[in-house]
C-alpha cells in the first residue's frame, strides 16, 4: 500500500475516533453520507469535460475519500475493511478479463463480459434480468440499463419504427390524463418511451440530454447577454426573437 493511502486511511481513523475525532465525522453513517457520494462522482464528471487536470485531480481525491468513508464505517461495523474493498474489485476485475489474466481467446470480448457478469448476479442470487440495475442511477440512465437489459432476452423493437410510434402514443395519453396523478404516470411513460427511442437510434440518452442542457446554458446566458441585465423585464416574444438571433448566430459562426 502507497505511503499517501496509508496516509489518508490513518486520517480517516483519527476523524472517525468517539473520543478524540471530529463530531461530524464521527456522526456519519452510511446513509447520510451516500449523498455526498453521489455528488463527487458527478463532480469528477464535470471536471473532465470541462478538462481541467487539476480540478479533476482534486475531485477524483474527494471521491476517493468517500470510499474511505464508507470503508471505515463498515470497518467499525465489523463488516469489511477498506483492503477487502480493493481485494474484491481486483478479484473480479481478473476474472472479467481472463484474455489478460489467463490463457484464453479474446474471440468475442463484450459476449464473454456479459456472460460473467450474469455469472456473478447469479452467485448472489439474482436471477431477474432486471437485477442488479441500482436505484440510485439517474432515473434516465436507469431507463436505458433496465431497456438494455431487456433487450438482451429478445424484448425490443426491431427498427426505430416501433418506439418512434409508442413516443407519439404516449404524448396523446398525457394530452389526456386529467387528474395529477394520471399526468405523473403518463409523463413517466413518454419519457421511458423517448429514451428508447433514443437508444433504437444508437445514441445515449444521459449524454444526448447533458449536451442538450449545455446548449440550452449557453443560449440562455447569450441572450441574457445581448439584453444588457435587463432579460426578466422583456416580453415573451422578445426574448423569442433574442433566441433566434443567439441561434442565427451560432449557425454563421459554425457555417
């Protein structure tokens, strides 16, 4: 083990301490922290697509703290410790590749992968297709694993056609849901529908709605630009006609 781990597991022990620790700290558990680790996953995201090597140095040291956390809390428990964290992901990470760590043909990799996967989720009695697709994901990543899933057993669309028809079947059921409760189902249905969409044409849904809300930032913040500070006080056409000069403009710039 690295002299900074073992630096950084010591740290961890000293703040987790009931008697001399840090009251926060020692207060954490597994709940309140997950939070906290779903946030610096998403932080190290941001921080390579912006590229920024030494923010992402730092974000990817805030979320390596959490495993820490977590692995000290469990440790405290009598569950595991952070070593048997690093034992099980290196015994599984051979056990997915054995074209590198063992003698076999690479024939067909993403085959053989899938396969010692649904191995694994077997082994912990898992036995649902559905299995093992955590709760916690974003609810469109999440659509799009379990539709994956699915997909595997034979149950989807052979063309865009099929899932392209169910978009617009779901958009005339939310036209007509009426009470609140019926809207919030139907408005699920068409958003489960356009990530299948989505999928049926070979793109990922998370990342085609990531860039979509980049674009939209960046007009935002054009036209707020182009109005001088004073974009709240305009009338709805206005800043309509603010958008399509920001889109104009981006169309001559990319032209």
């Amino acid at each position: 083990m690295s002299a900074q781990l073992s630096r950084l597991l010591a740290i961890m022990e000293r703040l987790r301490d009931p008697e001399t620790g840090c009251e926060w700290d020692v207060a954490q558990s597994f709940t309140t922290i997950a939070p906290y680790t779903i946030e610096e996953a998403y932080e190290v995201v941001d921080a390579i697509e912006r590229q920024d090597m030494d923010d992402l140095r730092g974000e990817l040291g805030d979320l390596l703290l959490q495993v820490v956390f977590h692995s000290r809390i469990a440790e405290e428990a009598g569950h595991f410790t952070f070593n048997d964290v690093a034992a099980a992901i290196s015994d599984k990470m051979e056990s997915r590749h054995p074209h590198i760590f063992a003698i076999e043909e690479a024939a067909d990799q993403k085959v053989r992968w899938e396969d010692i996967k649904a191995s694994e989720r077997e082994a912990k009695g898992e036995h649902s297709a559905m299995d093992g697709v955590a709760r916690a994901l974003p609810a469109l990543l999440r659509a799009e694993k379990l539709q994956k899933r699915a997909a595997r057993h034979g149950f989807d669309w052979p063309d865009t056609s099929g899932p392209a028809a169910k978009v617009k079947e779901e958009i005339a059921e939310l036209e007509e849901a009426e009470s609140q409760s019926h809207q919030l189902e139907e408005a699920g249905d068409f958003l489960f529908a356009a990530v299948n969409l989505v999928r049926a044409y070979g793109i990922s849904a998370e990342d085609a709605l990531r860039a979509a809300n980049a674009k939209f930032e960046r007009r935002y913040r054009a036209m707020e630009s182009m109005a001088d500070g004073d974009f709240p006080s305009l009338s709805l056409d206005d800043q309509e006609q603010l958008w399509q000069a920001v889109k104009r403009s981006e169309k001559s710039q990319s032209a």
